[in-house]
C-alpha cells in the first residue's frame, strides 16, 4: 500500500491518489463514457476522482487487466438454494456481479472492481442489511492507522468514494457501491468492497431488497 509521508489536505488526498493509479493504469478517456463490456454509454461518470473505500490502490505488482474471458452469464442453481428476496453472485476470478430477482424475471451482468489483495478480500455469504442514496464515507479503524492523514469523513457527492448508492452487507465495513472513478471498475482496485459503474449500481439499488442474498467467490 501507498502511504503518503507528509498529511495532506482532504481535496489534495483524493487528488494525489488517483494521480498515482493512473501513472501505471490510466485506462483511455473514452473508457470513463463507454462501459467497454457492454458498448453502452454511461451517464454521469465524470465527477470527482476519488478512492474505493478510502484509497486508489492500482497494484501494479500483480495482473489488474479486465479479464473478460470470464465474464459470462451463469446459472444460480450451483451456488443457491433458492432466490428468495433475490440473489447476488460475486465472482472475483471474472470480476463480474450477477443478479437474478427473486421471481427470474431479471438477470443483470455487471463487471466490477475487486480486492487490490488476498488480504483485503473476503468470500462466502452475507446479505443486504441496509441500501443507502448518497452514502457517505468514514474510514475503518485500520485504515486511519495506516494513514492518520486522511479526513475523518467524506459527505455524499462528487469527491465520495461510495459513488451515488451503497448497499450494505452484514459483513462490517464491506459494501457494493459505486464510484467516480471509472478506470477502476474491471480491475483489482478496492480496499475490500465491490465497486460498480454508478450507472449500473442505481439498477442494482433499485433491483436489490433488504435481505438479498449475496455470496463473494
């Protein structure tokens, strides 16, 4: 991870960070206006440039190129009993979300941001707990430890990290949100949530319930 030496203030904190994620990954400017899955045009990804849960962390160690060999349709029979309140397939190999409403009438493919790390990355079940417009951003414990330079709290808007809506999962500090800063999505970008193109986490928002099942493989 990329701590700073010197405190800085919160506008040159989120500036600086993605300064950094695009000396070794700028993606092409026309990746922040076409969702490069799908073809289609985003809406509203300008705004601010600001870090997955507090950070832009390219790890420029590892492979973080979109792995679009992957990224397919599934089946929710191998991985759900049912699709009671709705279900979420995370797959961090393809960086894809999936959705299937509770009745199947919806399927949605959205690609993702994951874990920069091993570390940061945690799988298995959980739920939505809680569906936020407009979240805002504190950072964890850990966090502020590691960097006690940075602001204490970020309000809902352009320089957020969580992007325009949130949901929360009964996993502490874990969310699928989404973000400003589009050259993260498709890559291993994120201090441990799950980011989406703002466009495609509004869908998600208004698809999802209190109680979607959600599991992270």
């Amino acid at each position: 991870m990329i701590t700073p030496k010197n405190p800085v203030s919160r506008r040159k904190f989120l500036t600086t960070s993605v300064v950094v994620g695009a000396a070794g990954l700028a993606a092409p400017a026309i990746a922040q206006q076409i969702d490069p899955y799908t073809g289609q045009p985003l809406q509203g990804t300008g705004g601010g440039a600001t870090p997955d849960a507090g950070m832009v962390q390219y790890d420029q160690t590892q492979d973080s190129r979109r792995n679009i060999s992957s990224f397919r349709m599934q089946d929710w029979q191998p991985y759900f009993s049912s699709l009671t309140n709705g279900a979420i397939l995370v797959d961090l190999t393809s960086r894809a979300l999936h959705f299937w409403s509770e009745d199947q009438s919806v399927y949605k493919l959205f690609p993702t941001s994951v874990p920069v790390s091993k570390d940061l990355t945690r799988t298995g079940r959980t739920e939505i707990i809680k569906k936020v417009v407009g979240p805002t951003w504190s950072p964890t414990p850990e966090m502020k430890k590691r960097n006690p330079e940075w602001p204490d709290f970020v309000p809902a808007g352009p320089d957020n990290p969580l992007g325009t809506h949130a949901l929360w999962l009964s996993w502490q500090y874990y969310r699928i949100h989404g973000t400003h800063d589009t050259r993260k999505i498709g890559r291993k970008s994120s201090n441990g949530c799950i980011g989406l193109y703002n466009e495609h986490i509004k869908q998600l928002y208004d698809l999802t319930t209190v109680g979607t099942q959600v599991l992270l493989i």
